[in-house]
C-alpha cells in the first residue's frame, strides 16, 4: 500500500463512501487527514488503520456517534453494542414512510444513514432486511414496488458517478432480470464501472467493448435464463475479457464464465482475483486526486 493515500484511494481500499469519510472527518473528528495546498486530503497509513478501526466498530453496530469515546478507552464495547442500534427505529421510519407514500421522507431518511454508515451498511442493515419484510406480505406488494422504485433511481444516479475515467478500467455489470440486485453490488464495489440497465447478447455487447478494454464482465442473475436466453447471452464459447456471473445460479455457467459466490463483500473480493487475468487491467492509472477532495 502507499505511504499516502487520496480520499478515493482511501474509499476503495476500507470500502468506505468518500462522502462518509468526511462526514467522519468533519462532524465526528475520527479523523485527522492531512491537506496538499490545494486542500485534497492525504491519508497515511495510521490514519487508514484508524478508518478499518472505525469499520470494524460500526460493523459490530456501534452507533458511529459512539466510536469516538469507543476508540479513547472511554466505553466499554458491549456497552457501546448495548446502548442501541439504529437500524430497527430506521426501518420502522422506512416502512411509515412507505405507508404514507412519503417518497421524500423516505430518501431523507436514507441520505442521513449515508452520512454516517457505509452503502454497503446501510444496504445489509435497512433494505435487504426491509425488501425481505415487504415481500413475505402479499398485501404488502406495493409498498415492495414504491420501495424497488426509489432504491432503483437512487443507486441509478450514484452508479453513473462510478463511471471509468478515460484512463481508468472497470467491471461491467450486465443484470439478468431486476437491475436493482446489480445496482446494489455496485454501490458496496465503489469501484469504477459501468452497469447496464438490461442485458444484451453477445454480439451488441463485444460491440461495445470493442474500442475499450474493461476488467471483465458480471452477469448479476436476479432469475437463472431460459435455455434460449443462454445461447443469446453466451453465444461465444471464449472471450475476450474476464467473465463471472453471481445470483440466482442454479447451473453451471458456460466454462469461459466464473460462477462466482457469496455476499456482495465476498464478490468484490473474488473480482479482484479475477482481474489478475487481465494484464492490460491491472496495469490502470487512476487520477491521483480521485475526484473531490
């Protein structure tokens, strides 16, 4: 790892939203980055640690406005866990919100646990828990699709920000079905990427990438393909590009694809060592500032 790391740099390797890391910077005082003359944070390798430290805690569900006096020896850490988590009060707020149809409620909601807790927190913690509710209740159904509908747009918008530089390479993300599940491994990969919003066959998508080499390609399944759907995707028996897919498999993919699983965490990790079969790949810059400071 480099001695001094930017805000983007810091973000990918701890699996921390830069959005998040200044909101612990700024509103907690977790953390202490040092500042180039034009501002852009710089982190060492102690203030890292300090950002897996607060990982860890916030992980147990320490509430992050606990951490601070956690990390000073000041709490005890079943009492921290103790004093209470706020995701159950969050999906209570999260399904009154959807029962009055307060779509605005709803996204201020979710923007508040954004500032403090990471995507892929606030995905395990409040929407997986709150989908799962909705869809064991029939009459619930609708709550589920008002529900689908804002995290689809939401994470839509944050996904274009994902977008490869020029210099930069990415995963593509190519959904099978609901585009929401790949949508979400997007947002906890925090990555550059592309995600598409509909899968296309073989030959539109070697098109595409004709002209730009990605780190390979994801095929996220919310549904395994019929027989003919197969052919369409996976037309060719080799490709160019690393190639994996994840989600509802329920049989072996074609052997120029890795069927790859686990969580969303356990995938971005099995797409690293993936990208080790792309040479070109593993050799991309990025811009040292990472975006904002």
């Amino acid at each position: 790892m480099s001695d001094v790391l930017t805000i983007q740099q810091a973000s990918e390797q701890c699996g921390v939203n830069p959005v998040t890391l200044r909101a612990w910077e700024r509103r907690y005082g977790l953390l202490k980055p040092e500042r180039t003359a034009k501002g852009h944070r710089r982190y060492r390798s102690a203030e890292v640690e300090q950002i897996r430290r607060i990982v860890h805690w916030v992980e147990k569900g320490v509430p992050i406005s606990q951490v601070a006096s956690l990390l000073s020896g000041e709490q005890e850490p079943q009492q921290a866990v103790d004093n209470g988590q706020p995701w159950a009060q969050a999906r209570q707020d999260a399904l009154q919100a959807l029962e009055t149809m307060n779509v605005r409620r709803l996204e201020q909601l979710i923007n508040r646990l954004l500032a403090d807790y990471s995507l892929g927190q606030v995905i395990r913690e409040l929407t997986d828990p709150l989908r799962e509710q909705l869809t064991g209740s029939a009459s619930l159904s609708a709550h589920l699709a008002l529900l689908d509908a804002v995290l689809t747009q939401k994470w839509a918008a944050r996904a274009l920000s994902l977008s490869p530089r020029r210099r930069e390479f990415g995963w593509l993300l190519m959904p099978v079905g609901d585009v929401l599940p790949a949508l979400e491994l997007a947002m906890v990969l925090q990555r550059p990427l592309w995600c598409l919003q509909r899968d296309v066959e073989m030959d539109a998508l070697a098109a595409l990438l004709a002209d730009r080499q990605p780190c390979g390609v994801l095929w996220v399944m919310d549904h395994w393909p019929s027989a003919s759907q197969r052919q369409r995707l996976w037309s060719q028996p080799s490709l160019p590009w690393p190639a994996a897919c994840w989600g509802r498999v329920v049989e072996a993919p074609p052997a120029a694809v890795t069927r790859l699983t686990g969580d969303r965490q356990a995938v971005a990790e099995q797409l690293l060592a993936l990208e080790t079969m792309n040479p070109e790949a593993s050799m991309a810059t990025v811009d040292d500032n990472g975006g904002n400071p």
